[in-house]
C-alpha cells in the first residue's frame, strides 16, 4: 500500500504565527509501515508520569493491526473515523517560509530547508479523509480465492520437497529460497518470525539459524533489501564492535551501526533474544499458528 502525502501539520511556532511563518513540504509517497498512532497510557498510573510521558508512546500502524487481528488498512481507516491522531514518518525536505526576513533587494521572504527525519509529523484532517476514501496504490486483496490458490501452491511445493527428500532416504535441509516467501502470522520482530520458522520448517540447529540471521545482515548492511524466511522483505545490518550478538532491522534503509542514538525506526534484537525465541516457542492449539516469547 502506498500513498501520495502533501501536507502534515506544522510545528506550534508556525501555527502560533502564520503572518510570520509558513511550512510545506515536498509531496512524498508513504507506506503503512512509515504510520503511527499514540497508544495512550493507563489512567491509573498517569498521575505518577512526566508530561510528556502522559502523550502516550508512538506505536506502529503494522505492530497495532497485528495485535488486533486487522489488516493495516482496516485498522488505519477504522483509527481514521474514530478520529484518532495518525502521525508520518517522512524522508525528504520541508520548507519554512519566513516572512519577517524579507531582502530589502528581491523582496522576496527568507526560505529554509527542514529536514523531515527529524521527527514524526501529524497529518491533517484533510490528509487523513483522503486516505480514508481513496484506495491506496499496491494494495494486496486477499480475498478467499487468492488465499486457497496461495496456501494451496505453499503446500504443494512443502509437499513435493519433503516427498523427493524421503525418496532419497532422508530428510535434508532446505535453502532460504524454498522459504523466503512464506511468512510465519503473529509475529512482531524478524528474528522470533525466523527462529520458528529455522526450527519448525527449515530443520535448521540453533547456531545455524543465528548465522544464517548474520549472513543476511552482511549482505543487507542496512542498504540493501533481504528476505528472512518467515518474515518477509526488511533491511538488517549487524552492530559495530558486537556483530557477533547483535543486529539492527528496519523497514528502510538506514546507515547505523551502533546500538545506541537509534532512532525510532531502526530496532535491534540480540542472540540472546533469538536464543530464547528458538528454544522457549510454543505452538498454540489450533493449527498454524505459533506463540511468540
């Protein structure tokens, strides 16, 4: 899915004194994966908390849909008519337009340029019911007859590869490009979606499907595009001085290679994280699913 933004709301010092500031920015294609929602915290502690941790803390559009067993698209046009505030995460420029600083030659107004990544912008209202009445580009219908087709050409390539291995006598390991399409539902970080999928499908040992993991974020580097098996198309690069233990993910590319100053869209998981989801899973009662630790 993808949309076209034109406007976000401006920073308070722009709507405090539009005579004297204007803000726009560079109309930039964005994807359910650059949205985010405040998730509220609990009144009952809200007294103890500081003002701005009272705001809420930025989650996700794909992390709440997840949790709500809604697509992306129903749980953000839901969010839309329930008039929640929906905030971007954008790349580009922005343009601060300010009026006071006029060129006594040109006459024209002083222009500066914003660098969007700075922070998580709103959308506008009038942002926001475009989104809800237009249907977004790249939009995946799973409708009943696409799912069947899909699951059945999923099981009949498992079934034939585990039918040519028992031919042979054995059962043999598979390589990612048997897997790399097929994704594990319910989970919320590559490396948990990867550890079921390394243990459960691949047959992979615990030390093999850390480096498999590694392997990946070599190749990525945080620039180019990987598929990790059970999770789906994201960025990974392993973290500078503790590549052994650590690795950074994304959903964009980044150029990070710390594990510190990260900022909100660039997350990290450890060997020990990856360690506890490959050992400690469990699979839940009804058939294709699995739990997340």
């Amino acid at each position: 899915m993808s949309w076209k933004i034109y406007r976000v709301v401006s920073p308070d010092f722009v709507l405090n004194k539009p005579q004297t500031f204007q803000f726009s920015i560079v109309p930039e294609s964005i994807n359910e994966y650059n949205l985010f929602l405040v998730s509220p915290k609990e009144e009952s502690v809200t007294d103890s908390l500081t003002a701005n941790e009272q705001k809420g803390t930025f989650i996700s559009l794909i992390e709440l849909a997840e949790d709500s067993g809604k697509t992306p698209l129903n749980f953000l046009r839901k969010s839309i008519r329930l008039k929640r505030a929906v905030f971007v995460r954008l790349k580009g420029q922005g343009r601060l337009t300010i009026f006071n600083e006029i060129n006594a030659e040109t006459k024209e107004a002083t222009l500066k340029e914003v660098d969007l990544k700075d922070q998580l912008w709103e959308l506008p209202e009038s942002e926001l019911e475009q989104m809800l009445l237009e249907q977004p580009t790249e939009e995946i219908k799973n409708d009943g007859s696409q799912l069947s087709s899909e699951n059945q050409s999923i099981n009949k390539t498992k079934t034939e590869h585990i039918a040519a291995d028992e031919d042979n006598g054995e059962l043999k390991k598979s390589s990612n490009k048997d897997f790399e399409n097929i994704k594990i539902t319910g989970k919320r970080k590559p490396h948990t979606a990867f550890a079921a999928y390394a243990k459960t499908e691949m047959k992979m040992e615990r030390d093999d499907a850390w480096k498999e993991l590694k392997d990946l974020a070599q190749e990525s580097k945080g620039q180019t595009e990987v598929k990790v098996p059970g999770w789906g198309k994201t960025y990974l690069r392993r973290v500078r001085l503790k590549s052994e233990k650590e690795i950074l993910f994304s959903h964009e590319p980044f150029d990070f290679d710390k594990d510190e100053n990260l900022p909100n869209w660039v997350k990290k998981f450890t060997f020990d994280q990856f360690q506890t989801s490959f050992t400690d899973f469990k699979k839940k009662r009804h058939e294709g699913s699995m739990k997340e630790v």
